[in-house]
C-alpha cells in the first residue's frame, strides 16, 4: 500500500518533464520555419517594401467579419516612385528610427510597447492627418519640430523634440506606411481611415 | 582666477573621497554585519542581492516619474521623458530580478551540490564587469537617452526594443556574464553532485542564455523583428523565469521547511512539464496582431489559456507542504514571502493574463492598460516576492543564523513592510485594470482605435481618475519598499537566541 503509483512517482514526471518539453519545442520550431516563410517581406502577409508606393487602405471585410489592408492604384511617397531596393533603404532608415529614438517607450507598434501616446500600426491611415494631400507634409512636420506642431488632443500631451531630420522624418512616414499594409488579423479593430472619411 | 583661488573653492577630490568612505565605514558600524558568517558562495551572492535592491530603489522611482507624467504631462518635458523614465523602470526591474536569481543562485548551488563553487574568481570578476555595464548602460539612457537612425546607436546608446534596450555592447557582455554563470553552475554540480533540482536548473539556464542571443539582431521587417523579441521576452519571464523560481521555491522549502526532497523534485517535475507543456506554444498568444499567420490565434489562445495550471500546482504545492509542516518555519518573514509568491503567481501570472489572453477579447485590451495591470501584479507576484523571501533567507545566514521566528523584535517591519508592498501593488493594478476596461471601450470599441479614439479614452474622467489611484498606491508600494529596506538591513541585529535546527521530515 505504501508503495507510489507510477503517476505520483519523481521517475515518472521527470520522463514527462523531459517529453512535453521536446515535443513543444520542435512544434515550436516547426511552426517558426513557417511563420517565418509565411511573412518575409514580399509575401501575402507582409507586403514588400515598394507598397509605399502605393494607395493602401484598411478596410471592413463582411465575408471574413475583419478589416484587412486594401492596395489600390499608384500613390508615390513624396511625389516620388521608388524601386524595391530605394523603397527598402528609406523603411530601413525609418525602422532604425523607431528603435534608436525609443518610440516604443511612449507609442505601441503593433500594440506592442508603451501606453503613454497612440498606437502606430495604422498611424499613416489615421484621421488625424486632416486630408491625404496634407499628410505626408504634416508628418515630416510633426516628427521634425512636435512641440510646436503639438497634436495633443487635449490631453496636454506632448511628443518631444528628438532631433529626427528631414530625411530621418521620410524615413519613418515610409515605414509607417509600409507597417499599416501588413495583415494584422484584424487589429485594430474598426478603425476608421482617412480614406473613409474622403469618400 | 588664478589657480590657488580655484582650488580653494572647488572640493578636493581627496577629501570628498575621504568623506564617501567615512561615511560607508559609518554605515557598515551601523549596519554590523559579519561577512565571514557567510561561505564564499554566499559571499558573492549577497554583492547581487545588494545591487539588487538599489536597482529595485531605482526601479520604483523611475515607475513613480512616469506615473506623475500621466497626471501632469509636462512634468520634466523635455529633460527626463516618459520614454526614457519608462525604460529605466522596465530595465532596472528586469536586471533587479535577475541580479535576485543569480545571487539565489549561487547561495544554493554550494549548499546542494555539496562543494565549493568551481571558477569563484571569474565568477567575482564576472559580478563586476555586469554591474560596471548596468551602470553604464543607465548613464547612457539618462544623458544620451536617443541616438540618430543609425547601427552606432544601437551598439552604443539604445537598441529601442521594449525591455531588451540595453545596446549591443552590453548584450555581448551580458552574455559572457552568463556563460561565466552557467560555467560556474555545471562545473559545481559536476565536482560535487548532482541532483533533480540540480539538472532542471542546468537546463533551465542552457535555454535561457540560448534565448538571450534571439534578441539580438536587427531586422528591418517589424513582424520578424517582434516575433524574435517575443521569443526573448515571453520565454524568459513565462517558462525559463518561471521554472527558475519553481527551483528557488523548491530548494527554499527544503531549508525552510525541512520538506522532503523527493515530494520537492516530484513537484518541481510536474511543474517543469506543465509549465513547458503550456508556456512554449503559449508563446503564441503574442503573435495574434503582428502580421504572423492566423493559425497563431487557435495554438496562442488554447496554450496560453492553460499556462495557469501549473501555476495551480505551485500554489497547492507551497501551501500544501507549509500545511504538513504547521507553517512551523525557522524564517517567518521568508516564508509568509513564498506564500505571497505562490499567490501572486497564480493570480498575477495566471488570472490577470488569462482574463486577456484569448483572441476574441485580447483584440480589444492589446495594447492598452490592461497589459500594465497584468504586468504590474504578474512581475510582482511571480518575481520580486521570491526574491524578496531570498533576501530574508540571506540576511538570516548574514546575521550568524539567527533567530528569525515568533518572537522577533520589531517583526511588525517586516509585516508592514509585506502588507504595504502587496497593498500598493494590487491597489496599482486594479486602478490600471479599471484604466484598461475604460479604454477597451471607449478607444477601441467605441471610437474605432484611432488616435482621437485614444485621446478620447485617455482624457475620460475615469481612466483620469484610475491614473491618480495608480499614483497613490505607487506611493504606498514606495512606503513599503522603505520599510522594507530598513528591516532588512536591521532585522536579527540585536537577536541573541539561534535558530532551530531544521528537520527533513
């Protein structure tokens, strides 16, 4: 009677241990090796850099019940056409930006980060830019000098001056553009762009 | 000016020397504590616990500047900003915890493997090249704080990925400190012996070195770069931190119960496999939004969903093994420390991040205070309370072995110090979750998650309010951080009697 059952022995649960561990692991690994392929920059999910140039919208879709991100005709970036490989450089020197300028301790990307100021996944599709002819324009602005561009909603709220120059500033607008052309599965939810209210 | 004037005026760097260390030698005669009651090992992990602690000090009073800057935004506008105050707080509560379990660490691997520590002077050399890098990464983050967009700021000034900032120098000394730490771990184990709480924490800390590197390249694709960084943050603080204090937990209990090492390691088995089981693929529930395959909602949502039951097992197993033993514990303040870890897991870890885990409410609470209030009491409840038992366990040995159950003098410090800490973070977390509910509706809900859809939620007087109950359990949580301190460093000072002999049993 003494004796433990096998379910309660130390032998038992270690095996156990040992098993659940590997086997989550190499479906971890597995499912990585997809993931990743299923999102490299160019693909379905996760557009290639060139999309900046572009018309990119969010929008509402009835048969999979989420919004999902709508590529539409030509729209360059600063009036300019940009290959794959300049579209690349100028997101690269945005992203490099968000990262060095710790954008991520106030704003979230993606949702992830902090909640101290708005979220930027879909920032360059935000209703906040006024109309699509003064976006790209006011963007470079803000980024460049916020203090005195303060976009503050009353919340007294105020980006402040990192230093970002000009070129810095396309930069980031490209990358935010670029960013708010990923499929995100529907996050954020019901959002409402400066397309809708154009149209 | 000439020159005799000037040095007339400024301070002698000598005399200002000489003051710093008159005062040190001041405060160590106060303090009185007798370094040669302490082994080598335990030497070396009392310098961690020690700057460990400052950086809790920091830890908070960076969280309390970024608190005030909710309430008052141009409060430091411009000099010390949000996102420079938030990432001090975030880091300096990540390294706080890990200067905490490296410290356990080494206090425990000379009592269970049975031998000296293997490779103590590089661990030593070790202590001081990571506390040198710490400091000087802060220095940077406080007066450089942003670099251009460039590859030399994020080698040198900061790599901008929440909690993972440090630069890329730093990560490279970091992960030498490490390899140091793990050399120092198995040659230990393998000059004594070895044990079951011995190969779990071998293990453990090969996968958590391993995680380490994944953090540490630079992708300009942004759904690569944060599914990498996931795997940093989520399998470090929800599986390999959590099976590290599954073994702190179970070596503590043996000391501090006298519980039976079989029931311990078959505890700490079962938690291994549930928390691995649930915790890897549980990985998932952070890929739902960035841009990674849909599959990613079913596996992140179903494993995530179960990542509380091990947490279940931890508490039952904690409180079950007190309960055998009477919560008859050579070390009061240690004890009621681990019983509020195996609470504060479960419900920190384990409720709070259930309650937004699943897709079909996480899109909606992602991304807002709803992750801070999981964040406040999941950090708190799981890794400062075991650390804080270990700081009491280590201060016990400090003292000489003192006598540290019913009877202690002026035990209403630590009981204080435990009530106001646990009050101020659970009051922090509640206001934030109420913050969280506020913006789940009104930004995303309602408003459709635009930024007038955040402000709108941001300047309601709710989550207002919820921002200035945050501040006032902050400085509660600060309250107890000081008495907290000052029970540590004066706790069994005057205690004549010793401890009792513990007994396996």
């Amino acid at each position: 009677m003494n004796e433990t059952p096998l379910w309660a022995s130390e032998s038992f649960w270690k095996k156990m241990a040992i098993w659940v561990t590997g086997v989550s692991f190499v479906i971890l690994i597995i499912l990585t090796m997809d993931s990743l392929s299923q999102t490299e920059a160019g693909g379905k999910r996760v557009p290639a850099y060139a999309i900046i140039n572009k018309k990119i919208d969010y929008q509402f879709n009835k048969e999979l019940n989420k919004s999902v991100p709508v590529i539409g005709e030509d729209e360059f970036l600063f009036g300019k056409q940009l290959t794959e490989q300049e579209a690349a450089e100028l997101v690269d020197l945005g992203k490099k930006n968000a990262q060095t300028r710790n954008c991520m301790n106030c704003h979230t990307i993606l949702g992830n980060g902090a909640y101290f100021a708005p979220d930027l996944t879909k920032a360059w599709l935000d209703q906040g830019w006024l109309s699509k002819d003064l976006r790209e324009d006011l963007m470079v602005k803000f980024l460049m000098d916020p203090e005195n561009n303060a976009r503050t909603f009353g919340s007294n709220r105020k980006m402040p001056n990192l230093g970002i120059t000009e070129q810095e500033a396309k930069g980031l607008v490209a990358f935010l553009k670029w960013m708010s052309s990923i499929d995100t599965n529907g996050f954020p939810y019901n959002f409402k762009t400066i397309e809708a209210e154009e149209e | 000016m000439s020159t005799t004037k000037l040095d007339d005026i400024l301070p002698k760097p000598a005399s200002v020397l000489d003051k710093a260390r008159n005062l040190l030698k001041d405060f160590k005669a106060w303090v009185n504590l007798d370094i040669n009651n302490l082994t080598a090992g335990q030497q070396l992990a009392v310098k961690y616990f020690c700057v460990a602690i400052i950086l809790f000090v920091a830890q908070i009073l960076f969280g309390l500047l970024s608190a005030l800057q909710f309430i008052y935004p141009g409060f430091l506008y411009g000099i010390l900003d949000f996102n420079v105050n938030r990432m001090v707080h975030i880091n300096a509560m990540i390294v706080w915890m890990l200067y905490g379990f490296i410290g356990s660490i080494y206090w425990l691997i000379e009592d269970e493997s049975g031998t000296d520590i293997v490779g103590l002077k590089w661990a030593n050399i070790a202590f001081w090249v990571l506390t040198g890098a710490v400091t000087l990464v802060v220095l940077v983050y406080l007066f450089v704080q942003t670099g251009p967009g460039k590859d030399s700021s994020l080698w040198l000034i900061n790599e901008g990925r929440e909690y993972i900032e440090a630069p890329r120098w730093a990560d490279l000394g970091i992960t030498a400190v490490m390899l140091v730490f793990s050399y120092n771990v198995v040659a230990t184990f393998s000059k004594g012996k070895w044990s079951g709480i011995a190969g779990v924490l071998t293990l453990d800390l090969i996968a958590l070195v391993g995680l380490y590197l994944a953090g540490m390249f630079y992708m300009t694709n942004i759904t690569h770069d944060q599914y990498w960084w996931w795997w940093v943050i989520h399998l470090w603080v929800e599986a390999t931190w959590e099976v590290l204090v599954g073994v702190i937990m179970a070596w503590s209990l043996i000391k501090l119960l006298g519980a039976r090492r079989k029931i311990v390691q078959t505890w700490l088995y079962i938690e291994v496999a549930l928390m691995f089981g649930s915790g890897i693929l549980g990985l998932g529930h952070h890929y739902f939004w960035i841009g990674m395959p849909e599959y990613w909602l079913s596996v992140g949502g179903f494993f995530s969903a179960l990542e509380p039951i091990p947490l279940v097992a931890m508490v039952v197993h904690a409180i079950y093994d007190s309960g055998v033993h009477a919560f008859k514990t050579v070390n009061h303040p240690a004890l009621a420390w681990v019983i509020a870890h195996a609470f504060g897991n479960f419900f920190g870890a384990g409720v709070w991040g259930f309650m937004h885990t699943l897709p079909q409410i996480n899109l909606y609470t992602h991304g807002t205070q709803w992750s801070a209030s999981h964040g406040h009491l999941s950090f708190f409840g799981a890794y400062a309370t075991i650390n804080i038992a270990f700081f009491y366990l280590a201060i016990q040995h400090w003292r000489g072995g003192v006598w540290m159950a019913a009877g202690t003098p002026n035990a209403w410090r630590w009981k204080w110090a435990l009530g106001l800490l646990n009050a101020g973070v659970v009051g922090m977390t509640v206001a934030l979750l109420i913050a969280g509910y506020e913006q789940s509706f009104i930004e995303r809900a309602v408003e459709g998650s635009t930024w007038s859809g955040y402000f709108a939620a941001q300047n309601q007087p709710s989550f207002q309010w919820a921002m200035k109950w945050r501040m006032i359990f902050g400085w509660v949580t600060t309250a107890g951080l000081g008495v907290l301190v000052w029970d540590l460093l004066t706790i069994g000072k005057s205690e004549e009697r010793k401890a009792e002999k513990i007994v396996i049993h």
